[in-house]
C-alpha cells in the first residue's frame, strides 16, 4: 500500500529565509506526486506535481520540488519566504486505479513564519 | 467561474440525526472525492465516484453514504452511525487524463 510521510508537524522560518518541507513516499511504480497548501478553514491548493520527466518541478507562489528515486523523496523548496506563505502544507502520492486515481496523503507540516 | 463549491460552510447536528453535505462542480469532471480531515492526520478518503451511479469505499466509508445521480453533484451524508462526525469535509474532483484533482472549500461538521 502507498504511503506518504512528513516528519515535521510544524516549522518555524523568518521571513525572508529559504524553506524546505520534507515529504517521503512508499509506492511500488513510478509515483504521481503532489504539494498542496492549506489556508485555515480553506481548501487545497495544488502548488505543483510531478508525473515523469524532469525531475525538479515548479509550481506556484515560487515553489519547487526535486523528486528523488534514491530516496523515495519528493521536498519543497522555496528560496525566500514570505509572511502570506504561512499555512499547512501536505505531500500527496496519486495511484491511478484504473478506475479512478486515488491520493493518499501525508499528515501535513505547518509553516510559521515570524517577521 | 468553475469550479467546486461546497455548502454550507458550517453545519450542525444534533446526536441520531443523519445529515448531507452538499458538493457541486461546473469543471466538467467525472470523478469525485471526499475526504475527512482531522487535525494531525491529514486527509482520509471516505468515497469516490468515477462515473454517474457508481461509487467505491474509500478508506473510512463507514458511517457514511454518497449518492451520484448527476455528473455535477456529489452529495455526503454523514449518519447517525457515524460516531465521531465532528471534522472538516473537503470535496474534490478530477478530470479525465488529468492526475490532478480540485478541492473545494470545505464543510466543517459539528456535533451538538
């Protein structure tokens, strides 16, 4: 079964500072894999995806990810943080069924950003 | 606009009521999703509907039922089987060939 974890509940970064959410994975074939950002009380965003090719994807907001076989790992990246970048983050690992694709989800990591 | 809207964006229910979450998109999508959201567990698929009248468990189904008449609607009920329904209720969709799926804004779910 697919799994997805992320070791940091909670991260704390200055404004300005460069930001990585860690995000590991257990899947048998090649995954589809997924950022999305929570607001409070707000929905899911997608930030940005990866299904094959390059392996460091951009997204949204300035975002990017690296996707790493080697280490069955899929981290966000963002060189300078803002204070509007303050939400949960989660990590997400699609699994396309053959009836539907299914996502499994990590438990999220919540970035506080100080000024 | 399109999108996935989702009402009402706070609902109550008093213990043995059954009560329905409503979830409509406009983005042409055949598939759709609901998810259970609790703090410090992420998302939990409840269930998922690929095509109109047809609807699989996803991995906490239980307490719950859906129906799919329409491609646009995708309506939850939480029952009264459902002991713990105090949580947040996102719906999402997918389109065809797309891998990517939309969340709407959510229903939070309270338990008087």
């Amino acid at each position: 079964a697919q799994s997805v974890t992320q070791p940091d509940i909670h991260i704390t970064v200055s404004e300005g500072a460069s930001l990585e959410l860690r995000c590991n994975y257990s899947y048998g074939a090649t995954p589809y894999l997924f950022w999305y950002v929570q607001s409070p009380g707000q929905g899911l965003q997608l930030l940005l995806k990866y299904f094959s090719g390059d392996t460091l994807v951009q997204g949204i907001k300035g975002f990017e990810a690296e996707f790493k076989r080697s280490q069955s790992s899929f981290n966000l990246r963002k060189p300078s943080v803002h204070w509007s970048d303050a939400a949960e983050y989660f990590c997400a690992v699609g699994q396309n069924t053959g009836t539907a694709s299914k996502l499994t989800f990590g438990t999220g990591t919540r970035l506080q950003v100080t000024l | 606009d399109g999108g996935i809207t989702q009402s009402p964006k706070y609902l109550f229910r008093k213990e043995g009521q059954n009560v329905t979450l409503s979830c409509e998109q406009n983005l042409n999508h055949d598939a759709m999703y609901w998810y259970r959201q609790d703090p410090g567990q992420g998302l939990r698929l409840i269930y998922y509907s690929q095509i109109v009248n047809d609807f699989q468990k996803g991995d906490i189904a239980e307490g719950y039922s859906v129906s799919r008449e329409k491609k646009e609607s995708f309506p939850l009920t939480v029952t009264s089987a459902q002991k713990n329904p105090t949580a947040f209720y996102l719906c999402a969709s997918l389109g065809t060939g797309l891998e990517t799926q939309y969340f709407g804004p959510g229903t939070r779910l309270l338990v008087l």
